[in-house]
C-alpha cells in the first residue's frame, strides 16, 4: 500500500508540476477534453488544444511583460529612497511564506501543493452539487492557486499553530475551496453582462472586489454628464485620445516619465537599467510605449483562446459538470468592454495607493508598503473595466482610487498582525487585503466555530444570489440568448 501512495504522490507532483499549476497547459488540456466529449474529430480537437494554449501563453507574454516593464520603478523607489518596505505582490507573499514558514511554524512549504490539491476537489464538488449549491464556477488559473495556497496555509498556521498537519490541510483546504467556487461564482453574471455571454467567470485575487464594485457602479446612473469611456468622441486635437493605444500611450508616457525623471539617469545608470551611452529621453520613451505593446499582446492571447475555451467547455458542463463555467485569469476581461478603462483603472488606483502610503509613512506606521505592479494593474484596471461597464466614467475613476487605498492599507494591517511584513512581502491583491483579514480574524479569536462560520457565510452567497433570481440564475450560463429574452420581458 506505501509503495502504490508513492506512486500516486508522483504521478500527482508530475500534473501538479506540469499541468495544474501552469495555467497555459492547463486551459489546453480543458479544450481538448471539451471537444473530445463533444465527439469533435481528433484533428479538432488537437487544434483546439494548441489554440487554447498558445492564446494563454501569449496573454503570458503580455501580463509579464508589464509586469517586468514596472520593475526600475519597483526596484528604484525602494532603492533609491532607502526604503525598508514590505511590498504588496502575489509573488513577494509567496517568497515571504517560503521563507518564513520554516522558521515561523517548523512547516515546510511544500505542503501547499497538497493544500491546492484538496481546495481544488472541494472546489469541483461544490460544483458538481449546483443543484444544492448553486454554484457555477471552477477555479483553473493554477499559477493564482499556488500563491493563495500559501498565503492561505500561513494564515491558518497563525491562527491554529499547534494544529496537526492532516487537519491543517483539510480546515484551510475546505476553506480556500470555498472561497475560490464561491468567489468565482460571484464574477458569472458580471462577466456574462460585460462580454455579452462570452461564458467564463474570473478566477484571480479581487473576485469579491470586481462584484462589489460593479454593483456599486450600478448607483452612478449613465446619463449624458456621465457615459461610458467608448461613449465618449472628444473634439478637435483631443480626439487622438479616442484611440485607445495613443491615450495608453501618453498617459503611461507622463506616469513613468515623472517617475523615472524622479529616479534620475544616474540612478538608472548605476542599478543597470540602463545602458552606458543609451540616450535618458529615448529610455523613457521606450519603457513608456512598451506599456501599450504588452497591453496589445495581452488583448490578442484573450481573443485567441477564449473563444476555444467558450465552445469546448460546453462538453465538459454537459457530461462532467452541468451548468459550469471555467474561472479562467482577470486578464481576460481587459479585451471586452472600454481599452480606456485600463488605463484608467491603473492610473486612479495608482494615485489611490500612492495616498495611502504616504499616510502610512506620515503615521509613522511600523509597516511600510511598496506597491507591487500586479495589485497596482490587474486589481483596479478590471475594477474600472467592470464599473465603466456598469456605472460609466465616474465609476471607472472613483472606485479603482478607493480600492487603491484599500489595498495598502489592508495589506500593511494584516501583514504587520500575522508576521509576514518582516518577511518583505504580502499578497496584496483585493480579497487578500479585505475577504481574508475578515476570515483571519474570525479564526483566531472564535477558534473552530470561526472556521464553520466562515464556511456557512461562503456558502450562503450563492443562495442568496439565487434566491434574487431563481429563473434567470442559471439560465444566464446556460442559454444567454434565453437570458436576454427573459430579462427584456421581465423589463
């Protein structure tokens, strides 16, 4: 029997490694499971896979390249000012776990591979119990799974330290698959509303942001003072900012310009982002414009496999599991609704974090926050795309300053209470500065009754979603021509 269990542990570390946890490979493998149960021909569904896969990793290309387009500022700003600072990045929280863990709790940071394991089946069976559930959603960005799987497991350690290694796995497995179908599940009618039922949830860090602000947004009434992004036609000289890659053009080139002008030449010189002899105007002009290159690339990987996704999953929810949608990379979103509201999103929610810090740094907090590029991006450019879709301009710049704020300010509380700050680095997206300090904080102070509370509140989300909605809730996944149809005679 232990030989046959080490078998197992090596054929799972093999798909965990290889497919699980590697987005690209995982979507691929979905289409080409999709299309085999729809009985495509199997030149199909080969060409499915390829598509699938070679679409995410060009949406790859593209969300790195941004991210790594922002390092000099990162790395500058830190460096430059001396500051000692925690920063709020997925992949900073999971060095600072990997780190720590061992000399915080004697655990080792392997065990979040076992941890993603068992959130992912508890996630799939809620799914597959919709009927008792009403959830809708899987979770399948693996690279997002593995970096809450840590975050989450060091959470639970702080919380319940003395607790066993089976029983942390299963409490806190329990309670990140929840949060992931739930979370998801959140984003469908959204997603369905801003891509006109391209039929994909968001699986990523800020679900529960993106859908309270996009109902919040629902509050700023779209009349003629207040249109959508594409809504609007400027006039004369101004109607260049109509084209959306000339408008992320010139406004990246004014937020990085005045950054890297702040940073100096000699600065970026001597840290080796620059070149001897490279011309400081034509440095910044082209970290400027590679912005709207990776922007661009990111926009075509979605469009190359989000269509594969869409057709091919209905195989899978019509044997395996009825009714579902794939949670698939926020990035998805940025390729429907206003190009704008990117921008936008990144730049007041920029100016949101920059506040709080600032704050932080005038309290004399303990903990100070350096703005990682991926809360910075991928939180508040979704969070405009979302609430210009639903409430117009005003939304789209108010919301993602709010969220901002938010961001530093929880991260720098709850990294500071549970020990990761000294670490140098936390989550830092949305749910983790908000969704998760709550979960946090009813764990350690109600103990095992805070776990079951949690868990009943999760899963209370969806019923009262559908209780809002009995008919409409699944028909809106299932058959959204349908949906519309309702809708309008409802209207």
């Amino acid at each position: 029997m232990e030989k046959i269990g080490d078998i197992l542990l090596v054929i799972w570390s093999y798909f965990a490694k290889n497919i699980l946890t590697q987005p690209a490979f995982l979507i691929g493998l979905i289409v080409f499971v999709g299309y085999v149960l729809l009985k495509r021909p199997l030149y199909e569904s080969i060409s499915g896979f390829l598509k699938a896969t070679v679409g995410y990793l060009i949406l790859t290309v593209g969300s790195g390249g941004l991210v790594n387009n922002f390092r000099p500022i990162l790395v500058g700003l830190k460096d430059r000012f001396q500051l000692h600072a925690m920063v709020t990045d997925p992949y900073f929280g999971q060095n600072a776990v990997t780190e720590g863990i061992e000399k915080t709790f004697g655990r080792t940071f392997g065990d979040t591979m076992l941890l993603l394991l068992i959130a992912f089946i508890f996630n799939i069976l809620l799914v597959r119990f919709r009927k008792y559930t009403k959830l809708r959603a899987v979770f399948t960005t693996g690279n997002v799974q593995v970096q809450q799987a840590a975050t989450a497991f060091w959470l639970l350690l702080f919380c319940f330290p003395q607790l066993g290694r089976i029983e942390v796995l299963l409490v806190m497995g329990l309670i990140l698959g929840c949060y992931w179908a739930v979370g998801s599940n959140l984003t469908v009618d959204i997603c369905q509303d801003l891509t006109e039922g391209a039929g994909f949830a968001v699986a990523h860090q800020q679900m529960f942001g993106i859908y309270l602000f996009a109902k919040l947004s629902e509050r700023f009434k779209k009349n003629k003072s207040n249109k959508r992004l594409e809504d609007i036609e400027l006039p004369g000289f101004l109607s260049m900012f109509n084209e959306n890659m000339v408008a992320t053009s010139i406004l990246m080139l004014l937020f990085f310009g005045i950054i890297l002008l702040v940073l100096g030449q000699d600065y970026l010189l001597k840290a080796g982002f620059m070149q001897p002899g490279q011309s400081f105007l034509f440095y910044i002009l082209q970290t400027s414009l590679m912005f709207a290159v990776y922007l661009a690339i990111l926009q075509l990987g979605v469009r190359t496999f989000v269509a594969e996704l869409t057709d091919s999953f209905n195989g899978i929810s019509n044997t395996l599991l009825p009714g579902a949608v794939p949670g698939i990379d926020i990035a998805a979103t940025f390729a429907f609704g206003s190009s704008n509201a990117v921008t936008v999103g990144f730049l007041f929610g920029a100016l949101g974090q920059f506040v709080m810090i600032m704050l932080l740094i005038l309290l004399k907090s303990p903990t100070i926050v350096v703005a990682g590029f991926i809360p910075l991006f991928f939180d508040n450019a979704a969070i405009a795309v979302f609430s210009n879709n639903r409430g117009g301009i005003k939304a789209a710049m108010i919301f993602p300053f709010i969220s901002g704020l938010i961001q530093v300010g929880g991260s720098a509380l709850i990294a500071s209470w549970v020990g990761l700050a000294q670490f140098g680095g936390y989550i830092g997206m949305f749910d983790w500065a908000t969704v998760w300090p709550g979960i946090t904080v009813a764990m350690k102070f109600l103990g095992f009754i805070g776990v079951a509370l949690v868990v009943v509140l999760l899963l209370a989300i969806p019923q009262l979603q559908y209780r809002a909605d009995p008919k409409g809730y699944f028909l809106i996944v299932d058959d959204y021509d349908a949906y519309l149809e309702y809708k309008a005679q409802k209207a």
